[in-house]
C-alpha cells in the first residue's frame, strides 16, 4: 500500500514558476514509477509527466516539455514536480500517482495507476 500526500499548489501569474512535492509513504516508493497527471475544470484527467523507478527514463507530454522538470528522491520518498513558464492553460488539478507494478519503465498510461494522492489546486493567472 502506498500512500501520497501533494503540496505545493496556488496562485501565481503566467510566467511563474512553481514546485509541487508529493510525500509517498510505505517502503516500495523506490520500485515505482512516479508520475503527475492534471485535471482542468471540465476536462478528463491527462498524463503530464513520469519517472520511471530509478530516475533514468522520464517521458513528458507535449505541452510541457522544456518547461517541466520531474526528479525524485527515493532515499526521502519524495516526488517534484518543477514547473516553469507557466501558462494559463496549465490551472489544474494536479496529482501524483504510483505505478501498480514493477520494472523500470516510465508508464504513461493512467490505468497503469493503482495509487493517487488527493490532488493539489494550480491557478495561473493571465
């Protein structure tokens, strides 16, 4: 069982930067692969971002990349999630999420999920 805690989440103008943290608990963080997903206002949730279990393999999403940055501290059990430029079109909820399953690959697909956090709220202002 794993469970993740997101902080980090507010208010800020486009242009911004931001650095959302998920707290994992449980002794099996470092086996996971660790991604964040979004949620905008009347939109499905969408993949944003993972790292695969060892930190060797990151995938990005379009929208982000060269703006996001993702690392992990396995010895901390923390996730981040550094976000730069941002972007009116980045507000969203966003979520931290462990991978079901092992193996040292970076999983993009939401199913592949068994864990999430609770969700952290970014605005950015135009």
């Amino acid at each position: 069982q794993v469970q993740l805690v997101e902080s980090g989440g507010g208010l800020v103008q486009a242009g911004d930067s931001l650095r959302l943290s998920c707290a994992a608990s449980g002794r099996t963080f470092s086996s996971r692969a660790m991604a964040w997903f979004h949620q905008a206002p009347g939109k499905e949730r969408e993949f944003v971002v993972v790292i695969s279990r060892s930190g060797g393999s990151t995938v990005f999403a379009d929208s982000v990349k060269g703006r996001f940055t993702i690392f992990r501290d396995n010895t901390k059990n923390m996730l981040y999630l550094q976000m730069t430029n941002l972007k009116p079109e980045d507000t969203a909820v966003y979520y931290c999420a462990a991978s079901g399953s092992g193996g040292d690959y970076a999983l993009i697909n939401e199913y592949e999920y068994a864990y999430w956090g609770q969700g952290t709220q970014v605005t950015v202002s135009s």
